[in-house]
C-alpha cells in the first residue's frame, strides 16, 4: 500500500481474485456479529452488577449509545440487505429486553431523557420496507411474508417504548402495577388485543393520577401568596396542556379514540381534582375536553362533593364558595342545589357563633 495523498491503495490489483469480496462479505459479517454481541454483553452484565440507581442508569445510557453507533455503522455499511436488515430489528428487541432485564421494575432507572431516549434513538434508525417503482413512476411497497414479520415486530416495540415513556413522564410516585410490567417483558409481535387494551387502560389510569399529583404539589406551594398562586395557574395549564396532547397522540394512534370516548378518563380526573380542590384546572379541562365527561357521573359526583361540605363547617364555607364561583357556570342546573347549601352552612355557622356568645352573655350577668 502506498500513501497517494487521498488514502492507502494497493499499486497493483491484477492480482486480486474475486473471491476476495466474498471473504470479506464474510469477516464484515463476523465482525458485526462480535460488534452486536459485545453491546448485548455489556447491557447484560449491568443486571448483575450492583451498583446505585444514578451509576447504573448511567452505565445503561452509555451502553445504549453504543448500541446506537453500532446500528448506525450496519445501515451505513449494508444498506438494502434484507438479512441485516432483520438482524438489525432482532437486535433492537434484544437491546429492549435486555434494558427491562436490568431495571427490574425499578422505573427509577428509566430516565425519559436518558434511557428511553437512547431506546428511541436505536429503534429510529430501523430501516423501512423494501420499495420499487412500479410501471406507472409511484413508488410501491414490496411485502413479503418475512417483512410482516418484521413490521410487527418494530410496531409491537414502538407501542411499548411509548407506553414505557408515558409512564416514566407521568407516574410520579406511583407504583406501575406488575401486570403492565409482564406485558411490556412478553417477547412477542402479536400482542392479543385484551392485552394491549389492558396495557392502555392502565396507561391512561397511571397518567390521570400522576397529573392530578402533579396539579396537588402545584397547588400546596402557592396557597399563601398570589404571586406565586399566578405563576403555579400558568404552570397548571401548560400541564393540562401536555396531558391532553399525550392522551390525544396516545389514543388516536393506537386505539382509534375510543379511550376518549370511553368515559374512563371523567371517572379517573373529576372526583380527585374536586377533592384536592383543583377547581381552576378542573373548570379547563372541562371547557377544553368535556366529550371526556359523562354529564349524569359529574352531576352526581359535584352534587355529593357539596353535600358532604355542608355538614362540617371549618373552612367548608370559603371553599364551597370557591367551588360555585369557578364551576359554577358549567353546571347552571345545580344552581338551586348550591344556594340551598349555602344557607345551610350559613345557618351553621349563625349557630355556631351565637353559641360562643352565649357563656360570655352569661359572664356578664
């Protein structure tokens, strides 16, 4: 080899055989092969390791980035090859699995911006379909029984990277219940359709608790001070706004909105937001999504809400107050139900104070 100033090249190649770029088809192929089984190694040996949360989420980002590179170095290297192509979605599952193998339901460890990132950023270099052109000039999609195969496999792992996101983004504090982790462990493209309606139902229920925590921590820090209490409002409707949009994206994409449609979501987000006293972000949601409410449910749960702050008095006055004044006008029918209420804790509280003055009236005498 000699340096030509471009790059090393051999000075004579009549003597090179043909069957040279068939052995090195062949070692490109074993190198790969020890390149995707060394990334694997690496993932799996951090299941074994004992390490804290941040050093082993750190290691799991680290490992997934190398994975990241080693896809890329295939698809640069093989591009159009149906058999790497496959190999190549074998190996993103594997990668997939693997990460669930070490985390072991500590979703402490599936930082968002972290490790499903790197997730995602393997399973976005996936190749797509073969294509041709047709006679006509438009570009057809080749499929071949294989290729389904496959195409289910990339749908079957992109569902669970975003219901693995979802519940990282929206969980809090909350525990993933076992039954979304054995779905999300199961290794196979064709999810039964009970299991896949099992894993959004418990999505959609992780993701309506952990926003009406988010709403309560929110709401705690800025009650004293109404600077803050205007900054937290601000901060509450970009919440909302970020909870509509996933549960939009999420339903539309996979259950053709019948999540929307299903009611589920008034049942999960009205009685909590009403209890926690959320009455601002519960009076928005109401305006910009009331398709999710069942009008008898809120009426019926709204109704016993104020009942039940009628019997006590403490702050009850200030808040049913409070309650009328913001959700008031959405529910124009219970009108006579709320001033009815409203002289009962005056009644009370009238009661309450004579009651006071009666021993000192008597200290006097």
């Amino acid at each position: 080899f000699v340096n030509s100033g471009r790059c090393l090249e051999p000075n004579d190649t009549a003597n090179v055989d043909s069957t040279s770029s068939i052995s090195l088809a062949g070692l490109t192929g074993r190198l790969e092969n020890a390149m995707m089984e060394l990334c694997l190694y690496k993932l799996k040996r951090l299941g074994k390791e004992k390490k804290s949360s941040s050093s082993t989420s750190l290691c799991l980002e680290e490992s997934l980035s190398m994975c990241t590179d080693f896809v890329s170095f295939v698809i640069l290297s093989q591009c159009g090859d149906a058999e790497k192509e496959s190999g190549l979605i074998d190996f993103a599952e594997k990668s997939f699995y693997s990460v669930l193998d070490v985390v072991n339901e500590e979703w402490d460890l599936m930082s968002e911006e972290g490790v499903i990132g790197k997730l995602w950023s393997i399973l976005e270099l996936m190749p797509l379909s073969a294509t041709a052109l047709n006679g006509s000039g438009k570009e057809e999609r080749l499929i071949s029984s294989q290729e389904t195969t496959q195409q289910k496999s990339l749908e079957s792992l992109r569902f669970k990277l975003v219901v693995a996101q979802l519940c990282c983004r929206w969980r809090g504090r909350r525990t993933i219940p076992r039954d979304l982790w054995n779905f999300l462990r199961s290794n196979s493209c064709t999810e039964e359709k009970s299991s896949v309606c099992m894993a959004g139902h418990i999505v959609i229920d992780i993701m309506c608790g952990g926003f009406c925590d988010m709403v309560a921590r929110e709401d705690i820090g800025s009650e004293d001070d109404d600077e803050d209490r205007t900054t937290s409002q601000q901060r509450d409707f970009e919440l909302l706004f970020d909870f509509v949009s996933d549960v939009d994206e999420f339903d539309k994409r996979y259950y053709s909105s019948g999540i929307q449609r299903s009611g589920c979501l008034g049942k999960y987000l009205f009685a909590p937001l009403l209890s926690q006293h959320s009455f601002i972000v519960l009076k928005n949601i109401l305006k910009i999504r009331s398709a999710w409410f069942c009008q008898d449910f809120l009426r019926a749960v709204f109704v016993s809400f104020v009942r039940d702050f009628a019997i006590d008095l403490g702050d009850n006055k200030q808040i049913v107050r409070a309650c009328q004044e913001i959700l008031g006008p959405t529910f124009p029918n219970l009108a006579a139900e709320f001033e009815r209420h409203q002289h009962i804790l005056d009644a009370k509280q009238f009661i309450t104070e004579a009651m006071r003055l009666d021993p000192m009236i008597l200290e006097q005498l």
